[in-house]
C-alpha cells in the first residue's frame, strides 16, 4: 500500500453529509483518490456500500467513523480507521452516543422557539435522511434557508455552539471510551482536525498526553479545515509525540466544504502516515 492520494476524513447524508455514500464514493474516485475512508457521526451505515462502490471505481477502502467526545468540557471529534465494523464494542458504544440525539434535538427546537424561531426541529427534520443522526448541521441548513443568517457559519457562530440560544448539551463519550472502542475493534484513533477546538498550547498538550497514553495513535496534520501554520504546528506536535499523521478533507457536500474530496496539500514529507498502520 503506497497511496499517492489518500483521504480519511468526509461524510455522506448517513450522518450530515449532503450525498449518499455511493456519491461520495464516486466523486473521491473521480478526483484521483486511491484509498478512501467514510466517516460518519457516531454511525458506521454507509460502510457497506461505500466500500462496494469504492472497490467499483478502483479505489482502496478503509472503515471509518467520527465519534462524537467530550474533553474537559469541550466537544471534539477522534476519528477510527481501519477497525472491524462489527465489533461489539465499537457498534454498541456508538448506538448509546446516537439514542440520546433526537431527544437533544427536540430541546434545540424549543430552545429556539423561545427566542422568537419557531418550528426549527421540524425543519431541520427535512434535511435528516438518517433520524437517529439529526445534528446541528441540520438545524443550521434549516436556519440558513429561512434566512436567519447567509452562511452556516453564521448559524452556528450566533446560534448553535455553547452559550449562544440554540445550543443544547448532550453526553458525549469520554476520550477514554472512544478509543477503547476504536482499538478494541483493531482500529487506529486519530484526532480530527485539531486546529478547530478552542484550546491553548498547553491544554492541548495535555489532551494530546493523555490521548497517547490511552492508546491514540496518530493526528490529522492536513484537514479542510486547517491553514497553512496549522500543518507546521500539527506536524511538529506528530514529530514530537510519535504520531502518525493522517490526511482529511472533512469533505460534507459540494456547496459546504472547505475542500473537495481528494484536493488537499499533501501531508510534509517526512512525517509517518497513518495507511502504515492499517493492514
């Protein structure tokens, strides 16, 4: 396995992707992707198809997902590669994460309604092809229709992320339980898109400690999501704790993405990239 472009980070309308897994699947491959990983919110639905379809189009497929935890109060997202879908562990942890999201959904919708925006769970409603996944990206397309605001962004910088009106807690998994399910299930955990999360240099520190010492294995250097300095930081911090270094476009659909599926700068050359450490 010697991929020239690999992409381990996107969704499909499993969870809050905007095209189905066989989509997306076929637009990876026609970017030139060579070894593709799906993952899904807390759901591992779209693995099946996505890999029939994948292997169709010539490309290499990985198992994916996106688990949903929270660290010290703050919500961040560790990516599994690699693992067995079937797994028990993995499958019912991930089925307790998503029981609670209708319910938490519900009280966005009054939340909302309080504030003067009625009917908003219902809306978002009709952007879910999956019930059991309803997420806030549901709830900012929904906003962004009615024209509370131009962009999703907008949506979620006013509306939809803590202390602002709409948004609504739900128990995530700890750190711990998510890469206990990943690596119980033989896969790899790697953080997703680090640069996002609100934290200084040495809470991050201290979370990526604490993540190597529970068994994580590897950081997203290159994501969507990260600038230029980003990589330089994130490469150094692999270099620094032994990660290796995955590669994500985080790609949701055309019109909501910061990159395409496949069109990311390639990962610096000398980190170790994480298709090593899948069979």
């Amino acid at each position: 396995m010697n991929p020239a472009n690999f992409d381990f980070h996107c969704h499909s309308s499993v969870s809050d992707g905007l095209l189905p897994p066989a989509e997306v699947a076929r637009r990876a491959a026609a970017n030139g992707v060579d070894l593709w990983a799906l993952t899904d919110h807390d759901d591992l639905g779209g693995l099946d198809i996505a890999r029939e379809t994948a292997e169709a189009a010539g490309m290499r497929f990985v198992s994916g997902v996106e688990i949903s935890i929270e660290w010290n109060n703050l919500p961040i997202h560790i990516v599994g590669l690699g693992f067995d879908q079937h797994h028990p562990d993995l499958t019912g942890g991930l089925a307790a994460l998503r029981s609670g999201r209708l319910e938490r959904a519900r009280r966005m919708g009054e939340a909302l309604a309080a504030i003067g925006i009625p009917g908003v769970f219902e809306g978002a409603m009709g952007y879910v092809t999956n019930p059991n996944l309803i997420s806030r990206a549901h709830f900012a397309r929904y906003l962004v229709s009615i024209g509370i605001a131009r962009e999703m962004s907008g949506v979620f910088q006013h509306y939809l992320t803590p202390g602002k009106p709409g948004y609504v807690d739900h128990r995530w998994a700890g750190l711990a339980e998510a890469v206990a399910w990943i690596t119980a299930a033989g896969g790899v955990a790697v953080v997703a898109h680090p640069g996002r999360y609100k934290m200084s240099g040495g809470d991050m520190r201290k979370f990526l400690d604490e993540f190597k010492d529970l068994g994580g294995r590897a950081i997203e250097v290159t994501s969507g999501s990260h600038s230029p300095d980003h990589v330089l930081h994130f490469a150094r911090l692999a270099r620094h704790y032994g990660f290796h270094a995955s590669r994500g476009s985080d790609f949701h659909g055309p019109e909501e993405s910061y990159v395409d599926l496949g069109r990311l700068p390639q990962l610096p050359q000398d980190l170790k990239p994480v298709w090593r450490l899948i069979d």
